[in-house]
C-alpha cells in the first residue's frame, strides 16, 4: 500500500527525536537480509524426532529454533530484538515451500513453475530501489528478487531445502490436491494468472489481529505453569471428545515447549545486553544497556510492570509469532488500548512523561518497518509489493459501546506524524461517537501525505462479524472488540480481562480471536474471467485453454452474465478445493502453536488453531481483484452490444485480440494507460482496420463508467455485489465454515493487469486494473467525489469483509483548520452512507515534482482549485512549474 | 581471550550485522564492512568453521557435518555458534 | 437575460467545493457573463454559448470532425449544435455548457446532500449567475424551500438594484467581487463599468444592515498584480467598506490555473508572458494589504483561509 518513505515538510509538527533519526538512517541504508540460522535449527530437530507427534515435534523444532537464535543490540535502540540477527532480517521456510527460491535452472524451480505456483513472481517485478536485492553482488546471492543472503550460506540453504523435498506444505499439499477432478485445470489457472497465488504454504497466517493479553496477563512462568497444570489435569482424559480429546496432552506439552523456547530466546538477548554493559564505556550507553538487560530479564519470566516492559513484551510476541511461521498482515489490533493501563499508571505515578513515550512510539514504528517477510517474488512483490501490513487501529467503540479512543492513541498518531515509516499503518476505526478532537488529530495525520490513517467503519464492520460469525457465537459486547487485519481485513476479537500490578481494577483489553482471514480462495481476476468468457475459455495471452469451452453464442446481456457466473463458480468451487487441502496438510505438520497459545480460547480449551481452539473459525473468504474493470466492461458490452446494437460481439472481440490498435504494453515497458501507443499502419494493419480499431475503441471509452452516479452502471455494480456476497456462502473452509467475500487489490491489481487483455470498457492489455474495489478507473469520475461515493455505497458493504475506495486530494482542499474539518465532513458522509473504508493520498509538492518527472504515474491526480478542476497531466509544464511553487506558499 | 590474528568484521564477537555487507562495529560504534579485517585485538565470534566438531565437506567450501550433537547433520563454515551449547573451540586457530 | 425559465446553460458542476462557502458544497457554474475580466479563470463560461475546448494534444489530425459537420459555410463561431464533438475517437474535442432543468439540478442536489455535512449546501457561480436571472430565482427558491443552505459567488453586476435585492433575499450566503474601485481601471479590466456594481453592493449591505449579522456577504478582492494591486486602490476598497459598514473581506492572490484553458478554447490569456512576483514578494504583499484592512478594524482572510 505504501511507497517508500517520503518526507512532507508542510503539515509535520514537530520532528522524531534525535535518536529515531539515527536508527531511521541505518534503515536507510540496509538491505534485506537473509540468514540460515532458524530453518537449520528448525530442520536439525524437526529430522530427529521422525515420529514423534505431530505437535510436539513442531513445539521441539520450534524451541531449538527459538533457543539458537544469536542476539543482536544495536546501540541507541531503546525497544528490542528482530526476527534475526540483521536489522532488516528473515529467512526461508522450507518445510512450507522451498520451489521459489532455487536458482532458475532447478529442478524444483521448474516444478513449481509447472503447477503455476510461482507463475505470479513471473509478472511481479520489485522496485529496484530501498533495500531490495534484486541482483546479486560481490558476495552476496539475490534469491526470491528481493533478498540478500551471503554466498557461504546459499549451498547449506539449498540443502536444507532439499531434505525438505516431497514433505514441504507445498509438496505435499500439491501431492493430494492432485487428486481433486479438475486439477490441471487449477494448474491452469494458477498458470494463467486467472488466481494470483495460493496460501496454504505461502502465506498460511496472517490478516488476522494479533492477541497479547495471555504473557501481560501471567508471564512466562505463569503460562508455563499453566500449561503443565493442564497436561496432569487432561492426561488420559478423553473429555466426551473421542476424536482430539486426547490431543489436549500434546498440546499443552507443545505449548510448554514454545514457551521455553521464546523465554530462552529472550534471556539470550538479556545475556547479549548484559555483556554489551561490560564492555561499554559510553556511561549513558551502558546505563541504557543495564536497563534493556534489566527489563529483558524480567519480562522473560513475569507480567510486565511498566509501560516501557509491556511495550518491549508485545514488541517480542510479535515477532515471535512471525517467526514461527510464513505471515503476512500480523496486525497489533489496538494496541493503543491494550497498553493504556500501564501508559496510566506509569503517568500518574510519575515514572514516565509524554515526550519519552512518543519517543517509543517512533522507535517501535521503525522496528515494524524493518519487519521483512520471506516469501516469493509473486507474493511478496506482486501482491504485498513489499509491505508487511503490520496495522495498528485506533479508535472503534469499548466494550460498553462508547467511544475507545484515548490519550496514548493521540501519542499514536504524534508518533506516526513525526516519524513518517510504512509500518505500522494506522487504521481509525470510525465511529459517530468517536471525540472530535481525536478525529482532527487523524486528520492531521493524513494531511501529512503519508496516507494513514484510513477510515473503516465501525458499524458496518460489525454487522458483517453479527453475521458471518453468528454460528460461533458472535454478539455484539464482542462484535465491538474488531479490529483490522492485514491491511484492510475485518478481523473478530474479544475482551479480555487484565489486571496489572496491584491495581485492583479490571481493564477490558481487545486482542485477536480469530484464525487468519484472506485465505482461501485468493485473487482471482475478474476482467480475466471476463476474458475467458468472451474467448470460450482461452487465455489470450498464452493461448491456452484454461477452462471447457462454455459454447454459447452469448446472444444476450443475461447469456453473458450468467456464463460469466458460471465460469467464476467453477473456478472458485475448484480453488476452494484444492485450498483446502493445501491449509489442510499446514494444518496436520505445521500448526501454530505460540500463536495458538495467545489467542482463546486455546490455552482453557487444550486445542491448538489446527482443532478449531480458536473462538472464531469461520475466517476463510474468497479475494477478487479488478471489480470496476469489470463492471464498466459488463456497462460497455451490455450498451454497446446488446442495447443499442453499436457493434456486434465478434466486432469487439476481433478488437480486443488487436489491443484495439496499440502496440502491447509489454514491448513500450509501460503499464500505464498514459503511455499506450498505437501500431502505425505500416505495421502489418491497414488503414482501414486501424480506423476501424479506433471506431470500436472509441465506443468502449463513451460507454457510462462506474463513480459518476449513474444508475445503468451502478445498478450492474449492485447486482453484481448481490450475487458474488452471496454465492461466497456456498463455500466450505476445512474447518467446516462458510466462506465469505473479500475486495480489496492490495497490488494485484498490477501483476494481474499485466496478463489480462483489453477489456471491454476501454482499458488495453497490460494495464493495471483500477485499484481497490471501488476506485474509479482512472479519469473516469466526472461528476466528482460525491457522486463518486454516491456510486460506492449502492450495495451493502457489510455483506463483504471489505470494499476498499482510495481518494486523491490537494493539500489545498484540506488546508488549515477549515479544510481539517471539510475532509472530516466528508469521511462522516461516506460513513453514515455505509461505505466501509476510505483512504486518501494528498498531494503535494514533493509529489507534484515527482509527478512532472513521471506522469505516467499521476494520470488521475486532480488538482483541484476554487473555481474547476484540471488533471495534473494535462497542464502545460510551465504551469505545473507555477502551481509547485504556488503550493509551496499555500494559497490559490 | 585476546588474539594476535585479525578476523574480518563478521568473524568478530563484537560486530552487530545491520545487513549481509555491513554492520555496527560495537566498541567504536562506527558502520563497517562485514570483510573489511578488524582490529588485531577483536574477539572471535564462535562459528563452526572455528569449531572442534566441525567437519568440512569433501566438495564444498561451504557445506560440512556437525559431529556436536548424538546425530550427525549437516553444517556449514560460516554458521554462528555463540548459541550452540556443544561449540568447542578448535585449538588450531 | 436568460433561455427559458425552464433551464439553464452550465458550464460545471463541482462537489468538494471548500472555498466556495461554509462546509462541504456542490458548486454550480452558469455559463454567461457582462464581464471580461483579463485574468478569468473559467473563460469558458465568459460566453452564453456553448464552447468547444480542443485539445491538441490528442488530437491525431482524422478529421473525423470535419466530415461530421453541417455547416454549410463551417462556421464554428456561432454553433451551438457541435455534431462534430461526437465524431471524435480520441477526446480531443469537448463541449463546455449543458442545458438543465430545475429538476436536473435538484436531482444533484439530493445525490450530493447526504455529504455536505451540517453546514453545506449548494453555491451559485460561474460565469454570472444573476445573468440566467429566472432560473436562479427559481432553483434559489426550491432550495430554500427543502432547507438546503444556498450561497453565491457573483460580481454583483445586474441593472435592476430591485431584481438584484429579491435575489439575494434568497441568498444565505454571498461572496462578491469588487475588482477595481476605480472606474475607469475597472472598465480596463473587466470590460464594464463599476457603477451598479457598487450601487447594488451598498444597497445589499444598507439591507443586510436592518436584519442580520454581517458574515452574510464577504466581499472578494481578487489582487492582480500591476492592474488593481496600488495603494489607492487598497484605500479606496477601505473607505467604500467602512461606508457601507462591511466588515468582512477575502482577499485572493493571483494564480493562473486557468490559463491552460485558453489555448483549449484557443483565446489569448493576457499574462501568458508576464513574469510574476516571487512567492515571498507575493505573501509579503498579501501580508501588507491584510494590514492595512485589520487597521481599520476590517477581518482579512487570505486566500482560501476563510471564516468557515
């Protein structure tokens, strides 16, 4: 969701401390690094317990893991520990996959290539730029496009990953998903990029919230205790549950294992700190370092006493639940209200004042930047494009149903102000009894350009979890206790009772119940199932026919829609398939276990995620990408085609297989609409075909387009949202639960642009969809942002797990107080409207520089004065030159 | 135990790698290069490579076998060992 | 001066309006206007005619347009049936003015309405507004009758100080631009004379007196540098303020944002060439202006910083 940093003078007040800036300067200058150490310890003890059970083993792998990994201090850091040993570190997961990392020429690689697995990092380029290794050098290796790892390492990687051949997740998975009917044809259209990845070995956690409460609450040793109370309390003891009854003595051993794992973890970097004060000279150096070593110390065994030790706790468990599995969008829920009682306490007692814990704050965003994940190229570049989506949100209602926010969430935002990094993103969960003097400092925030916080809205949100999770027992006291996971998935949580020290009050504390979302059926592309649709089948770009020949002529508006259903229902029903197995296999040999253990209600129950331990299992949705390509090209075919007869179907298809006349955005390298070129006629075309081309092209721009409120269009939206939120429901997870629809493109909307052909609204081959799930495509919003949001909310956003809108505005539009209270106006709108997320990019000057240099990223940036609004890339440059430095004065 | 011999930067117990190139030298606190020599007096970091259990690989520089443990595996020079509790120096460095 | 009492001819429709009037708005801008004013930055709506904006660079020289045109002599000048913006495949024509009903407007109003918030509503600008006199009166009318908060943007200029006055009765809010104080500049400058212009303004302002608070009507200055920027200008704006006991005024730095639209509707924008002040000359000069007015106990907002 977000580029690299960008620093936005104007708004900003105040600056980060002299400190952050220091770290912030490292970060700078590192590059994602890649080491052995965990997957060699992992797979060393994994191999030598053959046999043991399945829990248990993973627990003792897990532990020796944990337990060897070498403590790194960085001097200056307040807040600590990393995943690895680098500032930037991870490492790849064998026993979930180990094609994607093989050098071109494996054997491996070319397997995966085959089923399509790694057909995504094909289309998926990283940016060059930050600390991405994208070729190699020197002594270093480039693997999975992104990441470093140093030559020594690479033959014993490589070993690793071949013990674990034919056992991974992936191997496995693939070995019984064969045995689905249909299966080549989900090769295909993994192949055809018709799905952009699967999760069960790529990412097989995450989009979920993360929950704290257990460690805060007991303590290591006390949850140690508890797990070995509990293996004497079930041992032998079915419980009336014939089937896992037994299980709950692995479990609880497992979770024992963990434990002393990540404790040990943790006393190693209590160790590292304590010898780093030994040999320090520096005494402000080696006071800080005494006082890591001593907080280090105490949290590895106790309850955390202090803000500062609960802090660094949920610091640990956070990484430690990233490291214990393949996880993207491991979100700290509100981790604002989870460390008040402390930030309180501490304030009033005087041990600690505001500017110190803005401070951490700012530290504690950089540590979530450096946050990597080891995936595939596809994954990690195609989909995430980098980003980890460690989301903090901020606001919603309490338990009561009153309004949440609170002081240490303004420090929140202050921090995200003065210390502007990716991670983590903050997401307000809006609500109308939401303060306003909270709501403004958002609105601060977002004018500073760095695009958070979002909004979502609390009620909706709520009304989806009533729903989906009404089987499980949802109401709505723990309806309220939602928050974000992942980047924009609506995730359940609960209320759990903390008591700290010897405050004899009980907070009500929200923190994560639920298994990941977003897995399941992910990304399938929509104008690419369009794509088959029109051709019978036959992917356009490959010639290869992914799905049966469907053999209608498609004579009417309702044929073409209903084949369209037709053929999306296969692929899903298929996906959901062979996803299924794939979580199925993670879930026998590669359960969680340390995440198990935080959330509930697995510790009181004795059942890890794998037997439904959690409270909310019914996470499992079904991702779609490109739904206004879709939508306008649906608007297009049906006016041009079927009602006002403008062109017949052959006519538009012989257009679509020319790209309407351009040239492929492949052989010009540019996927952006603004640069498409069109073939001359010596090209092989006459001229006649090129007008031709230029006729029917010029139909399917006319043809009405989605965000102008306009009922032909929005009317196809609906129905469209009516029926795709329903048939989600037709749909089993493994775990026995419904499936669910999600729409939000992260940056698929790219990779899967990139193999789909011109579509029948106008966009051309190659290009990149329209982002989000109701942004407007690109120019195409004429009647401006309320009719746009008029557009947006036709259809029931609670249906869905999400709907995402992305806004560009003008710092003018916004500026002063005036302007804060105007963009406040406006989220409120949406919201009472029922619109569930809004998001907005100010622009400003920085970025209209950059936008002179590359307009082809900016072709739908407005600027919008008093009196009209122009395009950015349709004024001349010496005006752009005038109105850079007009914004940098302020005033119009 | 002090060593006449210089290590580069990533052979030393005293290096914080920030990346694979790169890393904070913790005495002087300034960037370094992970193969740049450090100072002649810099402590060694305990890897396998400098381990009595180490066994190198007959067609490998950088792949060998652990005898540290009660079942043999797989082990590799540049391996960090400060954590492993069978490391024993190997008194030919 | 207007084509029917059932529509009218607009030129724009804009939501997200922020400096056109209290909270959020939805703007609507009449094309026509007695006024010529150098620096227009709408001079698509100068005329009451429909207008054809061409955009070179899309154009790919077809002449599809030319082929689809019925004029016998191809005389673009006075078309209003511009058959030829149709025929072009590559958007490099489009017209500049539409015809709407009171119902079309209200239908927008409504689509729009949930979003303004509680301060919103609808502003009147353009162009002219009091040109399509009829009209206005009447969707000023509907609005005031379904509570929607209406405002105007207006040069004041209108023959009839009565006419005048009845519109504005049904104005909530009104922003009016007083370009030069002087008669003769201003005949330079906008190409008529002051003399109704400030006629009807103290006559408002007289009116305003015996019923309401005085936010009701902002005057506007827009500043154009080397035209209507000298001292006595400024003085002059003073004296008319504290005689017609106005104490509100926005003052507005030049900008050229429109200029871009004149080779659209291939016109010659007079400061193309013109070398303007720096930023900082021009804030320091915004900043001496603010100050002579706040001497005189008159509220100065610059720019888009307003009393909202």
């Amino acid at each position: 969701m977000h580029n690299e940093l960008k620093l936005f003078p104007r708004e900003i007040k105040g600056q980060m401390s002299e400190r952050t800036q220091k770290l912030l300067k490292i970060y700078y200058q590192t590059l994602s690094s890649v080491d052995n150490e965990f997957p060699y310890w992992y797979s060393r003890k994994y191999f030598e317990l053959d046999n043991e059970v399945a829990a248990v083993r993973r627990a003792q792998a897990l532990k020796e893991a944990f337990s060897h990994l070498t403590a790194v201090i960085f001097p200056g850091e307040l807040i600590v520990m990393q995943k690895t040993m680098h500032y930037r570190g991870s490492f790849a997961m064998p026993w979930l996959s180990e094609g994607y990392f093989m050098s071109k020429e494996d054997e491996f690689y070319q397997a995966s290539l085959k089923r399509g697995s790694t057909s995504a990092d094909q289309h998926s380029k990283m940016g060059s730029g930050g600390g991405n290794v994208t070729k190699s050098f020197g002594k270093v290796v480039s693997i999975a496009g992104k990441f470093g790892i140093r030559e020594e390492e690479m033959p014993a990687l490589l070993e690793l990953a071949r013990m674990w051949y034919g056992k991974s997740v992936d191997d496995l998975g693939n070995k019984y998903e064969k045995m689905v009917p249909g299966y080549d044809c989900k090769e295909k259209i993994m192949r055809s990029l018709v799905c952009m990845f699967d999760s069960g070995y790529t990412l097989p956690q995450g989009r979920e919230v993360i929950n704290y409460y257990y460690p805060l609450q007991y303590g290591f040793d006390g949850l140690i205790k508890i797990a070995s109370d509990k293996m004497s309390e079930v041992a032998g003891f079915a419980n009336g549950d014939g089937m896992v009854g037994m299980n709950r003595l692995y479990n609880y051993q497992a979770i024992k294992l963990v434990l002393e794992g990540v404790q040990a973890w943790i006393l190693n970097y209590a160790k590292e700190a304590k010898r780093l004060e030994h040999i320090e000279n520096d005494l402000d150096q080696k006071q800080e370092y005494q006082e890591i070593y001593e907080n280090l110390q105490w949290i590895a065994y106790h309850p955390p006493r202090s803000f500062k030790e609960a802090l660094q706790l949920c610091w640990t468990l956070h990484i430690a639940v990233l490291n214990e599995d393949a996880i993207s969008g491991l979100s700290l829920g509100r981790l604002g209200q989870v460390l008040y009682p402390y930030y309180e306490n501490d304030l009033r007692n005087g041990k600690i004042i505001e500017e110190q814990v803005i401070e951490l704050l700012e530290l504690q965003r950089l540590k979530f930047t450096c946050v990597d994940c080891f995936a595939s190229m596809g994954v990690v570049g195609g989909v995430l494009s980098g980003n980890t989506f460690n989301n903090l949100s901020i606001g919603g209602t309490d338990k009561d149903g009153r309004d949440a926010s609170n002081t240490l969430e303004m420090l929140m935002l202050e921090a995200g102000i003065r210390c502007p990094t990716p991670q983590p993103t903050l997401s307000l969960l809006y609500d109308d009894k939401l303060d306003d003097e909270f709501l403004l400092k958002a609105v601060q925030s977002v004018k500073t350009g760095t695009g958070y916080p979002a909004f979502m809205n609390n009620r909706v949100a709520m009304e989806f979890l009533l729903e989906q999770y009404r089987n499980e027992n949802m109401n709505i006291e723990e309806a309220r206790a939602w928050s974000i996971g992942g980047c924009l998935e609506t995730s359940p949580c609960s209320w759990m009772p903390l008591k700290i020290n010897s405050d004899p009050k009980t907070y009500y504390i929200p923190g994560g119940s639920g298994q990941p979302t977003s897995v399941g059926v992910h990304f399938v592309s929509l104008p690419k199932v369009l794509e088959l649709v029109l051709f019978d089948g036959v992917d356009q770009r490959t010639s290869e026919s992914v799905l049966e020949k469907h053999n209608r002529k498609l004579n009417s508006y309702d044929e073409l829609l209903a084949t369209f259903k037709d053929y999306f229902s296969k692929i899903v029903e298929l996906l959901v398939r062979c996803n299924n197995i794939q979580h199925d296999i993670w879930r026998k040999n590669n359960m969680a276990i340390f995440n198990s253990l935080l959330k509930p209600d697995c510790l009181s129950k004795g059942h890890l995620i794998n037997e439904l331990g959690y409270r909310y299992n019914a996470t499992f949705n079904i991702e779609t990408t490109g739904t206004i390509n879709l939508i306008n090209s649906l608007a297009s075919l049906k006016k041009n085609i079927y009602d006002e007869k403008r062109m017949t179907l052959d006519e538009l298809k012989w257009a679509i297989k020319n790209n309407c006349g351009y040239k492929t955005a492949e052989s010009i390298n540019s996927y952006s609409l603004m640069d498409q070129v069109k073939i001359a006629d010596t090209e092989g075309v006459t001229r006649r075909e090129l007008e031709h081309f230029e006729e029917i092209h010029s139909l399917l721009m006319k043809a009405p387009k989605y965000g102008n409120s306009e009922e032909y269009v929005d009317s196809i939206l609906k129905d469209w949202e009516d029926w795709f939120t329903g048939m989600c429901r037709n749909y089993q997870s493994l775990y026995g639960h419904p499936l669910y629809a999600c729409q939000i493109s992260v940056s698929t909307h790219g990779a899967m642009g990139a193999v789909t052909s011109a579509t029948p609204d106008g966009r051309l081959a190659g290009t990149t969809f329209a982002d989000g799930s109701l942004s407007a495509y690109p120019g195409t919003d004429k009647n401006g942002p309320f009719a746009l949001m008029n557009s947006a909310t036709c259809f029931d956003h609670s249906r869905s797990q999400n709907t995402q809108l992305n806004f560009k505005l003008h710092p003018m539009a916004i500026a002063g107080n005036s302007g804060s209270k105007k963009l406040l106006e406006l989220i409120r709108g949406y919201m009472r409207r029922g619109g569930f997320h809004l998001q907005f990019n100010v622009v400003d000057t920085n970025m209209l520089k950059d936008a002179q240099k590359h307009p082809e990223n900016y072709r739908d940036l407005l600027v919008r004065v008093a009196g009209f609004t122009q395009y950015w890339v349709e004024i001349g440059k010496n005006i752009q030159d005038e109105v850079i430095a007009r914004t940098e004065y302020g005033e119009m | 135990m002090k060593n006449k011999t210089q290590y580069h930067y990533r052979d030393t117990l005293n290096y914080a790698p920030v990346d694979v190139v790169k890393g904070i030298d913790l005495i002087t606190k300034s960037l370094v290069k992970a193969d740049d020599l450090a100072p002649p007096e810099y402590e060694l970091l305990p890897k396998c490579k400098f381990c009595k259990h180490f066994s190198s690989g007959a067609n490998s520089n950088y792949k060998g076998s652990c005898l540290g443990f009660a079942k043999p595996f797989l082990a590799y020079p540049d391996m960090i060992a400060k954590t492993c509790s069978s490391y024993i120096k190997n008194e030919h460095e | 001066m207007s084509m029917s009492e059932d529509l009218a001819l607009i030129f724009d429709v804009q939501g997200y309006s922020v400096h056109d009037g209290p909270g959020l708005r939805t703007t609507i801008f009449f094309s026509g206007c007695p006024l010529s004013c150098l620096w227009c930055s709408n001079p698509e709506g100068m005329l009451f005619k429909k207008r054809i904006m061409y955009n070179a660079l899309h154009c790919k020289l077809c002449l599809k347009c030319n082929e689809r045109c019925i004029l016998l002599e191809k005389n673009c000048k006075d078309c209003q049936l511009l058959s030829c913006v149709e025929a072009c495949p590559h958007q490099a024509l489009r017209v500049c003015g539409k015809h709407y009903s009171i119902n079309d407007l209200m239908r927008i109003f409504r689509r729009d309405r949930p979003f303004w918030g509680a301060e919103g509503g609808v502003t009147f600008s353009g162009g002219e507004p009091l040109l399509q006199e009829k009209f206005l009166h009447q969707i000023l009318t509907e609005c005031n009758k379904t509570h929607i908060h209406t405002a105007i943007e207006t040069s004041a200029y209108m023959e009839n100080c009565d006419d005048f006055l009845d519109i504005m009765e049904h104005v909530d809010f009104a922003f009016i631009d007083v370009k030069a104080m002087n008669e003769e500049k201003h005949r330079k400058l906008t190409s008529v004379s002051n003399k109704i212009i400030l006629r009807n303004i103290r006559d408002l302002a007289r009116c305003q007196k015996e019923k309401i608070r005085s936010e009701k009507l902002v005057l506007r200055y827009p500043v154009i540098p080397g035209m209507n920027d000298d001292d006595q200008n400024v003085e002059a704006l003073i004296d008319f303020m504290q005689e017609t006991e106005l104490k509100v005024i926005n003052i507005l730095p030049f900008h050229s944002m429109g200029s871009s639209k004149y080779d659209l509707l291939n016109l010659n924008y007079e400061f193309k060439d013109l070398l303007f002040p720096s930023i900082e000359e021009r804030a320091g000069q915004m900043a001496n202006i603010a100050e002579k007015f706040a001497a005189k106990k008159i509220q100065c907002f610059i720019g888009s910083e307003t009393l909202f």
